[in-house]
C-alpha cells in the first residue's frame, strides 16, 4: 500500500476517534468551539509541530493529513448549514441545567458537570445564588445562558410604563485633535457648535484627543493631558460663547428643517449672527 493512502486511512480513522472522545467528554473540554473546530484545530497544531521540528522527515505526509483536517471541518461545517440533524450530532445540543427554578442533576452529568461547575458559570453571569434563577440552558459551545426569575430581573422602563426615545450610537467628531466632518453632519452639528462647546469647556481643539456627540447632542471630550485643569469661563468670553451658541444653533436648525422659508430664515440670521461676532471677537475675546 502506497505511504499517502496509508496516511489518508490513518488520518480519518484518527479524526473519527477524536470526534467520538470529545462527544464522549462534552461540552466542557471546549468553548467558543464546535467539536469538528476543536480537534480540528490541535490536530493540526500537532501535525505541524512534528513536521517543522523534523520528526516526520516526509513533510508530504503532514501536509496530507493537515488538508484532510482542513477540508473535513470545511465539509461538516458546510453540511451542517443544510441539515439540522447533522448539525445537532455534529455540533452538539443545548443542554437544560436549570429549569422552573431546579436545577436538572442528570443533564449535569450527561455534561460532566459538577454543581460547583454550574455555580462558577453562574457566577459569570453575576447570579450568586441558584435559587434566582428560573431557567439555565448550556448552549453547544459551552456557555450558559441564564433567565432570573421575574423579581430578581432589574427593572426597566418597559416596566414602569415610561416611554423612552431610541438610543443610538454616539458619534466620534473629534479624533486626535481633527474633527470629523462626516459624524458631525451625523449628529447634525457643526463646527460652529463644536467650537462653542470646547470654548465653554475651556479647552483647544488641538489638545482634544477624543470627543463624542451622544444621542441626547452632548459633546464629552478626553484630552490628552489629563493632569490639565479647566479654568472657569469669564464675564467676555461666555457672553462671546452664548453668541456663538445662537449662530451654531441657527445653522443647525436649518440643516433639520424641510421647510424652505424657515430655512432661508434660519439661514439670513445666521449669517448677520456671524457678522456680529466678527465685529465683538477683538473686544469679547477675553
């Protein structure tokens, strides 16, 4: 029998072992990691370590059996998107630890799990105490998901019958002392506003290292020297920083409006705002 077929036959008999072994031990031995994933991958490891260190001399043969783990776990996993028996036996089903608030001690053992096991994995979950839980599943790759009973669940507003506006993600306009034009047209600002908002804080654009518009249109800021005190604002420049307040918010409300009178509106009196600080910045500049 020729050596590459000799490998090839030792190689899936040897995947098929180490398959059957971890079913065998469970989800324990692995995380993040279906089982094909798992052997697959210290399979691999090995081959290669015995290749590159020279105690395989034909490097043909590491090479064979390390395309035969790769193309087997390509397949399972292509079959597993196409079949769902193949992907529960393949990849493994979730298992119930804890069900009606009781913990479920022959899935436990099915695992391999001990109750100090379930206990450390709740304490992940920041659950100290069995009993607030009503239902625990041990999903596939390990991890367990936990349901608290509804009086150990944190409140929500949901809850309190309070409406809340949608949260979205704060927008970057400043990074390494640059602004970003593109998130400040996202957050429907611009750099009127912007400059009004760091002359209030009493810092310069050039010492901002980040700063972030959330969804309420609250700009945080960190700078780069953090031992950098703020010093309070005085009488000339904040009566100079409320002006600008009122150009920036005009233009804003004009890249918000639809209407076109109120636009044009807007628009005329921000630009006459704009001439009166040109005028006040030598005398209100501080």
């Amino acid at each position: 029998m020729p050596d590459w077929i000799d490998v090839l036959i030792r190689g899936i008999l040897f995947i098929a072992a180490l398959f059957f072994m971890t079913k065998l031990l469970g989800s324990k031995q692995i995380s993040q990691l279906s089982f094909f994933e798992y052997i697959s991958g210290i399979t691999i490891g090995s081959v290669a370590g015995e290749v590159i260190t020279g105690l395989d001399k034909n490097i043909s043969h590491g090479v064979i059996v390390i395309l035969l783990f790769g193309g087997i776990t390509y397949a399972v996993d292509f079959i597993s998107l196409k079949s769902k028996k193949f992907r529960d036996f393949a990849e493994g089903k979730s298992s119930v630890f804890i069900k009606d608030g009781k913990v479920m001690e022959d899935s436990l053992k099915k695992e391999n799990y001990t109750i100090d096991d379930l206990n450390a994995l709740l304490r992940k979950k920041n659950v100290f105490k069995v009993a607030d839980v009503e239902f625990a599943v041990l999903e596939p790759n390990g991890e367990l998901n936990v349901l608290l009973k509804k009086e150990n669940q944190p409140l929500t507003p949901k809850d309190l019958n309070l409406k809340v506006g949608n949260e979205k993600p704060p927008q970057t306009v400043i990074m390494d002392g640059q602004i970003l034009d593109n998130s400040l047209a996202e957050a429907k600002k611009t750099r009127q506003w912007l400059e009004f908002e760091l002359e209030k804080l009493g810092v310069t654009l050039d010492n901002v290292f980040l700063g972030q518009v959330d969804s309420y249109g609250q700009l945080t800021i960190d700078v780069y020297d953090d031992k950098i005190n703020v010093p309070l604002p005085q009488e000339k420049p904040l009566l100079m920083s409320m002006i600008k307040k009122g150009q920036a918010d005009l233009e804003t409300f004009a890249l918000q409006t639809d209407a076109k009178d109120a636009k044009k509106m807007f628009i005329e009196n921000s630009k006459k705002l704009q001439e009166a600080i040109d005028v006040l910045t030598p005398y209100l500049k501080g």
